[in-house]
C-alpha cells in the first residue's frame, strides 16, 4: 500500500499561533517559502512536501513531526487505458 504525509491542520495552525505568527504571510516568511504555499497546504489544495516539512519543524520547534504531520495510508487510483483487465478477449476498466 502506498503511504502519504498529512498536516494536522487544526494542530498546525494552533502552533503557529503560540508561537506568535499572526500570518500566513509571518509564517511563510520564517519557513523560507511563498505565502501562498503556506495558504494552500492549509486549506488541503497541497499536499506537504520536504522543504515545506522541513521548514516548518525548523520555524516551529521544538515540536516534532507526529505533533504536526501524519502517515496515511492512500489508495492507489486507477488509470484509463492502463489500469485494465483483459476478460474472454474484451478489455474491462479494473474499476
């Protein structure tokens, strides 16, 4: 199965907070990266990468990565045309 990485959003923006950054544009500016990286990893439309996971237990320690961040497990998605069966000579979509 393959796993992915996911920000605690509600604990993320909790520590942002007690650690005195008002903005995302604050936040975004100690963490080295674009304001609107930080916006979008927030509201979902981004998954977390490595700089931004690196930069923000570095901008936001001395938490750890399970304080902010978790392994979840993803479904693999299927892709038309190469994600198929082959039955009694027909292709059928695997879903």
């Amino acid at each position: 199965m393959a796993h992915t990485v996911r920000l605690r959003r509600r604990e993320f923006a909790n520590a942002a907070k007690l650690a005195g950054f008002r903005s995302d544009y604050a936040l975004a500016k100690a963490m080295g990266v674009n304001r609107s990286t930080v916006a979008r990893v927030l509201g979902g439309g981004l998954r977390p990468g490595p700089m931004f996971i690196g930069s923000a237990l570095n901008a936001l320690a001395p938490l750890e990565f399970g304080d902010l961040f978790e392994v979840v497990r993803v479904d693999p998605v299927p892709v038309p045309g190469v994600d198929q069966k082959v039955t009694a000579g027909r292709q059928r979509s695997a879903w």
